[in-house]
C-alpha cells in the first residue's frame, strides 16, 4: 500500500513541476511538420493533388453542360477569392463567371482557409455541383461573412447555388 501511495505522490509532484515550466511563445516553438506551421505561412492546404488540366472557375460553365453538374464534376479549378468565412475560415467564395459566385466547402471539414485570403488566386481540386441553400443556412454564411443584422434578415429565399467541394488548396504565387 505504501508503494501505490508514493508512487502516486510521485506522479503527482512530477505533474506539478511539469506544469508549472515556463510556456514557449509561438515564435521560441519548433516547427517539424506543415501541420504544426502557422495557416499564414502555409501555402498548401487538405489533400495534397498534381494541378494538371486547371481550368479557369469563371469558365467552369463554358466547359461543361449544366447537367454534368448537377450530378457533380470532378475538376481542378484556379479563381480569385471573394469572402472567406471570418469565424473559423471554413468556407470561401469563388467568382465563377457572369458574375457568379461559387461557394467553396472543405471535404469533412478537415482543413480551414486563412481570414486574409480575399482576392488572392488559388488552385482546388474537388467536386463542383448544383445545390439548393436553405435559408437559414444563407443566413449562416450571411454572419460568418460579417454582414449587418439588417442584410441578414434580408435574406427570405433558398437559392439554387453553384457549390465547389474541394480535397484540397494551394495558393497561387503571386
């Protein structure tokens, strides 16, 4: 019993002491994956993918019919960033021609995009697709993109919207 007893006063002293060390500022703390690196240093994000027959977002519409994406289309896309979710960095808009906007979501969830990247040109790789956005997830966008409470409310109607699942993002160098 006395074992247990100083071997769990022990565990406990070295949990104390651990603790108690002194904290590394970001700048002082190794980097030894991309992963670890901050997102602004970050040029790459997702699943990795070879940027072969890129097509221009503006002309996605001009290259497939729009019953091709309806059911989905696998392409690689480069356009200019419009919005980018300002909460988490979670989704980003994309000008997609005839002044359209192309909403673009991250697969599971598994990568964010940096706040700052509006208007700068980037490269994805993923599905593109047709979907119906409810109204209430509109409004959704509608507050991560930091727009007024009067804007918001403005918004009454599900729209039929051009959406782009992307695996993965690199940013172009500029």
């Amino acid at each position: 019993m006395r074992k247990l007893t100083f071997g769990l006063m022990a565990s406990l002293i070295v949990i104390v002491f651990a603790c108690g060390a002194e904290p590394t500022t970001a700048a002082e703390a190794p980097v030894t994956t991309e992963e670890q690196a901050p997102e602004e240093e970050k040029t790459s994000f997702g699943a990795d993918f070879t940027a072969d027959n890129v097509i221009a977002a503006a002309e996605l519409l001009a290259n497939f019919d729009e019953a091709a994406i309806e059911d989905t289309v696998q392409t690689t896309l480069r356009g200019t960033v419009g919005d980018v979710c300002q909460k988490k960095g979670c989704w980003m808009t994309v000008a997609a021609g005839d002044d359209q906007e192309m909403m673009v979501r991250f697969k599971d969830y598994g990568f964010f995009m940096p706040f700052d990247l509006g208007g700068k040109e980037v490269v994805m790789n993923g599905i593109a697709y047709y979907e119906v956005t409810p109204v209430d997830e509109l409004r959704h966008y509608a507050e991560d993109a930091g727009d007024s409470p009067e804007e918001i409310a403005m918004i009454t109607e599900p729209k039929r919207e051009l959406k782009f699942l992307a695996d993965g993002v690199k940013m172009v160098q500029q």
